[in-house]
C-alpha cells in the first residue's frame, strides 16, 4: 500500500492467496490471441554442451534447488556475445563438481568450448556470476558467487593474443564467518560516482552441505518438504568499493546497509537510479522476508527505503519469496519499474514508479498476476522480442520440491516458461504451439542478448541438473530494430547505470544499461529497440520530412524513390543519458542496425 494514498481493492485472487487458498487456473488456449513471436529450441543448445549441476535429482536439500547462472559478455572483444555458464557440485563433493564453463561465439550461430584455453578451473559450487571491467584494463573481468569462497577472475593477456582468467582477491570477498559462506546474486555499478565499478553481493543462508538439516514434517500443502529457508539462518549481503587495480574493501558496515545483519535471504539484486537524482539505487530481492530499496545518499552511504516506497511487499501487504527482477518502464514515465518473480501460490508482482520516490502495485490491471500463480517464478526479462515497439516478457519457472508431482497436490515440478506480449497497456500471457514452450523445464536462470547478430533478441536459460536452453529468435520482423552499444573509457566502459533513450514518431522508448541481470545472471550490456513500422514524421525536432530528405544536398531523388510507395520510416533521436548526468543526442542515425555511442565530447547538454 503507498503512503498517503486512498487504499486499493485487492483482486479476488490476489485476497484469496493472502489468506492462504490456492487458485488454480486453467491452461492458455490456442486461439484468436496467439502471437506472432517465435524461438526456435537450438539443437544441442548450438555447441553448449555443458548438463548443469545442483546437487542430486530429486532435490532433496535446499542447496540443491537453486541452479547456476549465465552471463552473456563479449570476453574477446571481437563484437559478438559469449556465454559463461556457473557450475555446481554435489552435496558429497561441493568443491569438486565438474566445473563451470565458457563458451566462446564463432560467429556463425554456435559456440566453441574454449574453458581451459583461458585457465577457467573452478570446480566449486557456483551459484552466480558478475560482469564488469574492474581493472580499468579494456577487458571485461568475471565476479563468480559460490557456495564457499568467492572468486574474482581478471580478464588478462596470454600468449600469442589469446585472454587468460586469473583468480585475484579471493580473501576480500570471503565471509568473516566459521561456516562456508552461500553468495547468489552479484552486481556492478559505479554506487560512488568516482567512475569505477563498485560490488553487491547476495548472500543467502548458513547451512552444511555434508551435514543439512532435517527435512520439516508436513510443512507444505500437507507434504513432508526439504528445510528452509525460513528456520535456518540468514547470511548478510556484502558491498564492497573498487579502490582501483581491481582491488576491493568491504563497505557493508560504513554504508549503513548492515543495520540489520543476518536478517535476510538474498536472491537478486538490480542497480539503478530509480529516484531520478542521479545517484545508482540498489534493490534486493529475499526469499520469503521483505525486499530493500537501498536508496543512495551520496559518499558511498544508504539507507532502505523500501517499506516507505512501497516495494519490500505486494500491493496487499504480503511479504514475497523474490527470486528474479527485471526492469520495464510499463507506463513511459522515464522511471524504471520493478518487476518480481514470486513462489507458487502467490503472483508475480510488478511494482510501477510512481516517480515520486513511491510504487504502487499494478500487476494486477497490467495482466500480469493470476496467470502467474500456479508458477515458481526465477529469471525473467522484458525485451522487444517482436520488435514492434514496445516490451514483452519471459519468464522461466520451475518448483524446487520434487513432492509437487504428487497427483494430489495439483501442480509439478517441472513447469513450462510463460511468455507474455504486450497489447496496449496490458501484458497478455500468450498461447504457444511452438515445441519449446510446450514442454515443462526446471527453469532457473535466463539472460537475453542478440547471440547471432541478426538484431532481435535470443533467450539462454539453465535448467536444474539439465541443459541449457537456447532460444534462437525466429519472430517474423514486423518492424526495423536498432541496438545500442555504449563505448565509454574504463574503467565502466559498458556505460553501467546510462538510460538509452529512442524517439520516434510514436514516443520514446528506454532502456537501463546495469551490470547485472534478473537472477544469478548478466545480460548483453546493450539496449535493443524495436521501431516498428513507423512512418515518417516531421513532428521530432532534428527529423526532416520524406521529401526534405531526398533533395538534401548530396543526395539526388532517384527512380526507386519514386517507385517505392511505401512509408520511409522515422530517422530516430538517440539520447544516451550517462552516469555522470551528461547527455548525449544523436539525430539522423540508421534505422535499422547497430549504434555505438562515445559520451559526449564537443557538444553535449546537461541534464536539468
């Protein structure tokens, strides 16, 4: 509920979960409402050949149910996307496991195992991993969290050209704690504004791998269930400053984000600026205890202003089990919303900006929390996936209690991913005959990026002890497609914390550039825009109309442009708007492609 705003209804579904009843819905039908969107399910996942793995099938522990992450990052800097894959072990084995990988893109849709080329040996339990350049070297370098010890990877020169990963800082980033520390979620900003990348660390919960808990009798629908995590204890998230060279110092304590240590189980982590004052904010999703919107004040110093915002619980005041987080502006108002993925039995909840500093709970009227409710939500996205103009949605969803596939319990374990198309100001969770969409996965986590240069948006999700699923996009292109790459000097070369704008005749789209992803994971650090088929207008300041363009100097009309009948489109204004308030706009830029920007040089503008 918002503060000092009229209280809402709740919806029917939303009430009856608060008190504790499970709404069954029936399944998406084929019909009038079937989407043009297409993936097609690559055939042995092009070249990933890695079988992820957690522990034991069936799950039997809570360490076992989380999975690995992915990030999608250009490790060579040849221009195009690899992917890396954070690996597990076995409750009998935790730090031997068969390691996590890297996969390096050949260029031509598939992808070359190249882990010991680059000295990659990590054979503990990885749960997630971060991306960012912390040397200020040119080269992206790798945050991997564990169950254990962390481990930063910098990215470093070998022989004959080749990279090299080389383990640096392990001490920094352990717990002071006896037990074996669990990281899950990481991130990079720049949360200081010096111009380097500092660190946020999810941390989950303390818990013995060769010794676990006592299975909990009855605790779940009636169903003897494995522990936790409510019972078992907290561990507390970490921040550390980037002090230069790659080296790092824990913060958690001077930042005042330790008021409450040990009280939360972290899951995910974004960084943005979600009060528009300049400043990158951090918003952690925990598991079963309220969420934090740790608001920056400046000097490297926070405190949470979730409860006051209106996001560390659902609209009708229940505190959520956040697993992933994604970013949309849903209502076009420059402010980035918050987007939650949820446990079964309860919904996925979108939080919109109010841009006041407050949220307020709109999943319900944007079409986003009933259909949600038979699922277990983690990783998750909103991208132009059919490229006509606005944002859909992907969500992978998987249970972690084996117990679900019990007839009597009316759900399963496995579960099929839920795509949603946005139509108007609604998102509609959309019919697929599609092979891919029909099965049933153990989702875990996702990251999107345009693996295959063809300028849509492809999807790479892990499964539970499975493979890795890679969806190529196939959407017939019903409008033109610009991506933007931002080019800024290291150490934070990728522009983390730079909203992309895209003005067009229809209005502006955004994106966030954040060094992170929605759960355990990172996605491409680009911004994709679909453009629709927009036509020409002379309404954009910087934009000439159809005729003014084909007699500028230079440029003669020529019999194609007189046979042609169709519309040109918009020539689009770009506006990068960077970490340190400057302004970059660009006029006149290719409709269709690829765009780097540089921050501004000669001529720029200041932001208000």
């Amino acid at each position: 509920m918002i503060t000092g705003q009229m209280p809402r209804k709740p919806s029917c579904a939303a009430a009856l979960v608060a008190l504790g009843f499970v709404v069954l819905l029936p399944p998406i039908r084929a019909g009038a409402d079937a989407s043009a969107i297409r993936f097609t399910a690559l055939p042995e996942a092009a070249g990933i050949d890695l079988v992820m793995t957690s522990g034991g099938m069936p799950s039997r522990e809570i360490l076992e149910v989380n999975g690995g992450g992915i990030a999608l990052f250009d490790f060579d800097n040849d221009g195009d996307l690899d992917v890396f894959l954070a690996n597990g072990a076995t409750l009998a084995a935790p730090n031997e496991g068969p390691g996590s990988r890297l996969y390096a893109n050949r260029g031509d849709g598939r992808f070359e195992d190249v882990t010991r080329r680059v000295g990659l040996d990590l054979r503990r339990w990885a749960m997630g991993v971060a991306v960012g350049d912390v040397d200020g070297d040119g080269w992206d370098d790798l945050f991997v969290t564990h169950y254990g010890s962390n481990v930063l990877l910098r990215n470093a020169a070998g022989e004959a050209g080749t990279r090299r990963f080389v383990e640096i800082e392990r001490e920094t980033f352990s717990a002071t704690r006896t037990e074996a520390p669990w990281s899950t979620s990481a991130a990079f900003g720049d949360l200081d504004g010096d111009g380097d990348l500092d660190l946020y660390v999810n941390r989950y919960l303390s818990i013995d791998a060769r010794n676990p808990p006592s299975r909990i009798g009855k605790a779940y629908k009636g169903i003897r269930v494995m522990a936790g995590p409510i019972g078992l204890a907290a561990q507390a998230d970490a921040l550390y400053e980037n002090l230069g060279s790659g080296r790092f110092r824990d913060v958690t304590t001077a930042s005042g984000l330790a008021v409450d240590p040990g009280a939360d189980y972290g899951l995910g982590v974004r960084i943005a600026d979600f009060d528009g004052d300049g400043k990158q904010d951090i918003f952690v999703g925990n598991d079963s205890t309220a969420d934090r919107l740790w608001q920056n004040r400046g000097g490297m110093t926070f405190r949470d202003h979730g409860v006051i915002a209106g996001v560390s619980a659902n609209g009708v005041g229940t505190t959520q089990a956040s697993m992933g987080i994604g970013l949309v502006d849903a209502d076009s108002n420059g402010f980035p919303d918050l987007f939650v993925t949820v446990f079964s039995d309860d919904t996925n909840t979108l939080h919109l900006n109010l841009g006041d500093g407050f949220f307020d709970d709109r999943s319900a009227q944007l079409g986003l929390a009933a259909v949600s409710q038979p699922y277990l939500g983690w990783g998750c996205g909103f991208f132009d996936f059919d490229l006509d103009g606005d944002e859909d949605l992907f969500i992978a969803n998987g249970h972690v209690y084996p117990e679900m596939d019990d007839p009597q319990v009316g759900s399963s374990w496995a579960q099929r991913p839920l795509l949603f198309e946005r139509r108007g100001r609604r998102f509609v969770a959309v019919p697929c005959d599609q092979p891919w969409c029909q099965a049933s996965y153990h989702g875990r986590a996702t990251a999107f990026g345009d693996i295959d240069g063809d300028r849509d948006v492809d999807i790479l999700m892990t499964t539970l002890n499975g493979p890795v699923v890679v969806l190529r996009n196939d959407t017939p292109a019903s409008g033109r497609a610009l991506t933007v790459r931002l080019d800024s000097p290291p150490p934070n070369r990728h522009g983390y914390g730079s909203v992309v704008e895209v003005e067009t005749a229809a209005g502006v789209q955004r994106r966030w550039i954040t060094g992170g992803g929605s759960y355990q994971s990172v996605d491409a650090p680009e911004a994709y825009f679909g453009l629709g088929a927009i036509e020409a207008s002379t309404s954009l300041p910087g934009n000439e109309s159809n005729e003014a363009a084909s007699a500028a100097p230079g440029r003669e009309r020529s019999a194609a442009d007189e046979a042609d009948s169709t519309p040109l489109l918009s020539q689009p204004i770009v506006r990068v708007r960077w970490p340190d308030g400057t302004v970059t706009t660009s006029t006149n830029e290719p409709i269709d492609g690829l765009l780097i920007i540089k921050p501004p040089e000669a001529r720029t503008e200041r932001r208000p």
